[in-house]
C-alpha cells in the first residue's frame, strides 16, 4: 500500500500565497504521475495540476490556474508541491494529492490523499 499525505492548507486573503505538500510513502517503485485535484462545495472533483514522471516531468495544469498555480517535484523524496499564487474566492476547495505508482510487484494503482482545505476570502 501507499499513503499519501497532504500539507499547508489553511486561510487565506485573495490575492495571498499557499504552498501545499505531499509526501508519498510505502510500496513504491516508481511513480508515473503526481499531481493536484480540487473539490469545491457541491463541485465535481476535478484536476488542478499533474505532473508525468519522464525525463522532462512533463507538467499540465487547468486553464483556471495557469498563470498563478506551479506544480513542482522532488522525485527522491518522492514529493510533489503546488505553489498557489494570486488566490482568488473560487480556489477555494479541499485540495487532494494523487499518485499513478508502479509497486514491488510492478502493479499499477491510483492513490489519493485525505486532502487539506484550502480557503480563501474575499
């Protein structure tokens, strides 16, 4: 199994500065993709950014937040961070960390984190 485990949610002004965590432990070989999703009250979850494990970690983030939002990876921590800039009223959300990881036994799994709130007033 793997947990992944989210961090530096909170309150904050619009146009304030968030840095979220994930750190990503347990059976783990590789993982293929780290990312970001968001869930909004009364809100489908939907993705926020994500970043593919090739030579490049090939970054992709929703139009919503290109500009203000970076995604970021420390492969040999096995950690991804969101850097959130420039916050506005509808960024708030509870913010999920996920991980595509290939284990020992080269299986394939998705893996969520139990999520940090992020809020942001007006």
């Amino acid at each position: 199994q793997v947990q992944l485990v989210e961090s530096g949610g909170g309150l904050v002004q619009a146009g304030g500065s968030l840095r979220l965590s994930c750190a990503a432990s347990g059976n783990i070989f590789r993982i293929n993709v780290m990312g970001w999703y968001r869930q909004a009250a009364g809100k489908q979850r939907e993705l926020v950014a994500h970043s593919v494990s090739d030579s490049k970690n090939n970054i992709m983030s929703t139009d919503a937040v290109k500009g203000r939002f970076t995604i970021s990876r420390d492969d040999a921590k096995n950690m991804v961070f969101l850097q959130m800039n420039s916050l506005k009223a509808e960024d708030t959300a509870v913010y999920y960390c996920h991980a595509i990881v290939v284990g020992a036994a080269m299986d394939v799994k998705n893996y969520w984190g139990q999520g940090t709130q992020v809020t942001v007033s007006s």
